[in-house]
C-alpha cells in the first residue's frame, strides 16, 4: 500500500538545518496496524505527517499504491489527502462552535456530498464509536474521551484507507484511552490501515507491528506479538 524510499525532512532554524527524518525505508502493507516509538525528537510526529501528506520530504520517494506522489502538485495531495487518509490528534481539533454530528458532516461536505447523505453517514459513523446519544452536544459538553470518539468518526466520515493518530490518547485517563485503543483495534478488524504515534509501551502494545526511531531513523522494526513471546 506505501512504500517510502530514502525519506528525509529537514528544517531550517536560521542558518542551521535540522534533520528530523534521516533516510527512511518503510513498507507498510493494507491492514496492517503500525505502531510508532521513539524519544521525543527522534521524528515520529514528522513520519506521521508525510505519510499523511500534511508535510513533504526533503529528499526521497513516496510511493502510494505504486504511484510516486512526490512528484504531484498541491492540488491533487490535497485530493490525495481528503480520499486516503483519516486523522486523529491528541487535541481532537473538532469544530468548538459545531455539534458533534456537525463536526462529523464536516468532511464530507468538502466531499461535495448532499446534506442527507452528509446527516445520514454521520450518525452511522456516531453509532459506531458508541455516540449516538450526544449528536447535538457541543465538545466543551463532552468529556475527553467522548470528544476523541468523535474525532474518529469525523476521521472515518470519507472511509478512508489509513487511519493516521498522533497521541490519540495523549490526553485521556487510562479506561478512556483502552476505550479509544479497542475501537481502532475494531476498525483495524474490520479492514482499515491504521498508523499510531504514541510514547506509551502499553498503547503502542494494540497494536501488530511496532517501529522504534531515534535521530530521525527506523532503529527496529518488530512484530509486536514477538517482542511480546520474547519479554
């Protein structure tokens, strides 16, 4: 499904560059559940993005589904972006003045869909991660925990495939966080490609496969099923 070849990304703060991504291989197959560690600074959240395309590489070669996407024009990542790739952050970053129904609406409007059609996947995707009850609550009425289902849904409103979450339970007490973990793990189940970014040994532990980075480079690259016979 992706195929990254000698990825790098680097910034520069003035004068100085600093390479946060330094020469990444990586394959990631459909269906397949990746979870990604390292210490702060060691370019995970980097990762994330260009696999998301919210950032470009440096240098290297992105291939999604055999097509180098790398060389493409702003235009068509963004409608990459909007038909591939679902996200979920720490913060939850929902619409504070839209209900979570609305907030839910919010893609698929981009999408061009009909308001009907728009209302009606919503509250399908709601249900799904167990939030049927509060489709006209607002965020700042909802815990952490229901704002992060939301999150989800919304991320799931296009059907994409790859589920992108950077710290999605950062910011939850450790039940809500389980909670959050076993519903990707049930849409991981059901068929959709999901790539975590955590710092916690026991997140990253829901998922199949575990990638270790540090300065910028893949250091390990295990099955997490393994590790867990070898410990």
């Amino acid at each position: 499904m992706i195929r990254l070849e000698g990825i790098a990304k680097e910034y520069y703060m003035g004068d100085v560059a600093v390479r946060a991504l330094d020469g990444i291989d990586l394959e990631i197959q459909r269906g397949e559940f990746v979870s990604i560690m390292g210490p702060s600074g060691s370019g995970k959240s980097t990762l994330l993005n260009i696999l998301g395309v919210l950032d470009q590489p440096s240098r290297g070669a992105y291939y999604l589904e055999d097509v180098d996407i790398t060389q493409l024009r702003d235009g068509e990542l963004s409608k990459i972006r909007n038909r591939h790739f679902g996200f979920i952050f720490q913060a939850y970053n929902l619409f504070p003045e839209l209900t979570a129904l609305e907030n839910v609406m919010v893609p698929l409007m981009y999408a061009g869909k009909p308001r009907r059609e728009r209302r009606e996947r919503a509250e399908e995707l709601l249900a799904k991660v167990g939030m049927e009850h509060r489709l006209g609550h607002l965020p700042t009425q909802l815990s952490g925990g229901e704002q992060q289902r939301v999150a989800i849904a919304r991320a799931l409103a296009n059907s994409p495939t790859l589920l992108l979450a950077d710290e999605p339970t950062g910011n939850l007490a450790t039940d809500q966080g389980n909670e959050i973990m076993g519903i990707l793990q049930d849409l991981n189940r059901q068929g959709t490609t999901v790539v975590i970014v955590t710092h916690d040994p026991a997140i990253s532990a829901f998922g199949k496969r575990l990638l270790r980075l540090r300065d910028g480079k893949i250091v390990s690259d295990e099955l997490i099923q393994q590790i867990a016979q070898e410990a």
